[in-house]
C-alpha cells in the first residue's frame, strides 16, 4: 500500500497495511536546534536549512529525514505560513524583538536576549487589546485572503509532487479562528469578553471568517485537486480541561467554525485535520458534528487523554493524528526503552479499526536528545504494522 492509499484509508476508518506516519507539520514538527542536532547524529546534510514557521522556530525537514523515517506525508505551504511573515528583518519593539503578522500582532521575545538563544516567539503586542466596540473591530483594516502572493509557484509545486510521488499531500494551517482572537485580543482579555463582552469576540471571529473563508478560496483555487488533506488550528484547552464553558463554545464558537469546516468541504474533496492541544475529551462529538476529520495532536499527557481510552470511545468518531510519544516527559527526558515501550503501547491502543496517523505529540522541541528521536521513529517503523 502506497503512502496516499494508507493515509486516506485509515482517515475513512479502515485498516491499512501499516499505520501513516507523519513528521514536519506546524504540529508534528521539530524546532530548528533539534533538527541541526538530528541531523549531526545521523550524518545527514541539509544545504537549504530553512524555518517555515517563524513562531514556533521549527525546520523544514530534508527529503533524507523524511525517507529515512519512512514518512507518508509531505506538506504544501504558501510562503510565509498561516501567519504570514514572509523574509524580514526583526523590529524591536520596546522590551520586544520580533515581527507582526498580517493582523497586526508583534510576536516577539526579550530584546535583551541574543537571538541564538530565542526558542520561540509569543504575541505580545495585541492590535484589538483597547477596542471596545463592535465598530470598531468591523472597521479595522483587515488583511485580504484573496491575496495570491503567498501562493507563487505553488500550483506547480504541488502538481509535480502529486503526479510525480504516492505522499499524502497536507497543507500547512489554513484558518483560525476562536484562537486567534486571544492573539488579537489578548489570551486574558478574550477569555473575560467571551463572558462578559461576547459581540467583541463574535465580531472579531466573523472577521477572522471572511479572511479564512478568502484564503481557503484562493489557496484551493491553486492547489486544492492536489491536496488530500488540509489542517485548521484552534486550541480551546489546556493541560487541565476547556478554557471555556462548553456550553459558550456550543452557543458562540462551534457555529462560526463550522462555516469554515463547511467551506472547506464545499471547496475540494479533503480531509480536514484540526489542531487542539490540551484536554479535548469534551470537545471531540463536537468535532466530528463540525466535520473535522481528524485531530492532533492528541496530547496524551493532559487530563483524560489516556490512549486506549480515548480510542474506546471516540474511536469511530474520528480520527487520531499524533499520539506517539509524550513530548513533554518521556521523549525528552526518558530512556530509549522507555520511549520503544511507550510508542508501542499507544500503537496498540489507537491502531485497532483504522483512524490513527502516528506523528509527535506537537513539536519536537529543542532541547531533546538527537537518540531519542531516533529511538521514537524506528520504534514507530518497529510496531506499526497491521
């Protein structure tokens, strides 16, 4: 069974061969130090290092890695990525370095620090932080979706990808919504509106909306015959549960996303992979009403995430994708056995029935050992067969 074949299998809920793999999404990926680091171990060279994600530092892995992990997806993405930050030089604002994004957030970190030492970028600076009305959310100056500037040679690039290679082609994230708000807001301050102001966040997501909704017509437009699956980002959790009242998210936020789902759907024939880290047991029916396909990354370290678990009873509602590994104890911190057991006991846990594509739990981050990430994919390779 060919890579395209195995991932579009197991997204309809059937067994295939093996279980996919995927590695070097904006959420299965890796941060640029734990790159270099992995490739000295494995004596590869990559002559065009590069970072597709200026936020999250992570690294565009090489054509080797990818082959010698025996990776089933490759990735489509417009220059810039979801937030767009296209080659710049970094602004210092104030206390901050960093750069805005194409609404107006500054995603930055200590000037003080050098920039070797910077692991990633936060949002710092909020362009909605003092707006108190509607009018003046639906008067700001919106960046345009329909801007085809990010999408230069991508039709081609896609093209000869699927005509040429049996890779499951996945996009990079093209929409958010109720998350990205506490980027224009503030995490605090969207959270209290939310309750308090919720016109201010309903205004903000029907924005957001329109932009997404753009986006996703123009990038389609391009590349969407070639695609098979496309990814969204929205956390709504965290390590210990929701961050809202379930019923505030049922009455405020599903219905705009949904729109988003059902666009995409209307748009191409793809799977949609959406993106929730934390405690997402709550939320899951919800995702399968929306029409989200899969999700990721499956944080198995937050509450209520156990593997075999959440397999039992959400399994045939949608599917898995990540899951691997702990990122936030076992793979940097544990013993390759620990690691080996570990991936083998989540693959017994998930496999069964289809609906499971193995990746890292969210990004690999810097400071993991070279070994480790080794000892996680070969592991992978080991255990995934049906």
């Amino acid at each position: 069974m060919k890579s395209r074949e195995r991932i579009n299998f197991t997204l309809n809920h059937n067994e295939p061969d093996k279980i996919p793999l995927d590695f070097g999404g904006n959420q299965s990926g890796i941060h640029i130090k734990a790159y270099k680091k992995l490739l000295d171990y494995l004596n590869i060279e990559d002559k065009e290092i590069f970072t597709y994600d200026f936020i999250q530092q992570l690294a565009a892995p090489c054509e080797e890695l990818l082959e010698r992990f025996n990776i089933d997806t490759r990735y489509i993405r417009p220059l810039g990525g979801m937030v767009k930050i296209d080659d710049f030089e970094l602004e210092y604002e104030g206390k901050y370095v960093g750069a805005y994004d194409q609404f107006g957030c500054f995603w930055g970190n200590n000037a003080n620090k050098k920039l070797d030492e910077i692991l990633y970028y936060d949002p710092v600076i909020h362009p909605f932080e003092d707006f108190k009305t509607v009018q003046e959310i639906q008067e700001f100056n919106w960046s345009d979706g329909k801007d085809k500037s990010s999408f230069e040679g991508l039709r081609a690039y896609a093209r000869k990808l699927h005509e040429t290679t049996n890779y499951a082609l996945v996009s990079a994230p093209t929409g958010c919504i109720y998350e990205y708000t506490t980027f224009l807001f503030g995490f605090s301050k969207a959270l209290r509106h939310l309750k308090k102001k919720p016109e201010l966040i309903i205004a903000a997501m029907e924005g957001l909306l329109k932009y997404w909704v753009d986006y996703n017509i123009t990038f389609l437009n391009e590349v969407g015959e070639c695609l098979d699956v496309l990814c969204i980002n929205g956390d709504l959790a965290e390590q210990a549960g929701p961050i809202m009242d379930l019923r505030t998210y049922e009455k405020l936020i599903k219905p705009i996303e949904r729109r988003l789902s059902e666009k995409v759907h209307e748009l191409a024939d793809i799977k949609i992979n959406y993106h929730c880290c934390g405690s997402i047991p709550q939320f899951i029916p919800h995702f399968a009403d929306i029409k989200y396909d899969a999700v990721n990354p499956v944080q198995i370290s937050a509450f209520d995430m156990e593997p075999c678990s959440l397999k039992k009873r959400f399994g045939k509602k949608i599917t898995f994708w990540g899951g691997m590994c702990n990122t936030q104890a076992t793979l940097p911190f544990g013993t390759l056995e620990q690691i080996r057991m570990e991936v083998k006991r989540n693959f017994e846990c998930l496999k069964p029935g289809g609906g499971f594509v193995a990746a890292n739990v969210h990004n690999v981050t810097a400071e993991v050992p070279a070994e480790n990430i080794v000892a996680m994919f070969d592991a992978a390779n080991k255990f995934r067969n049906y």
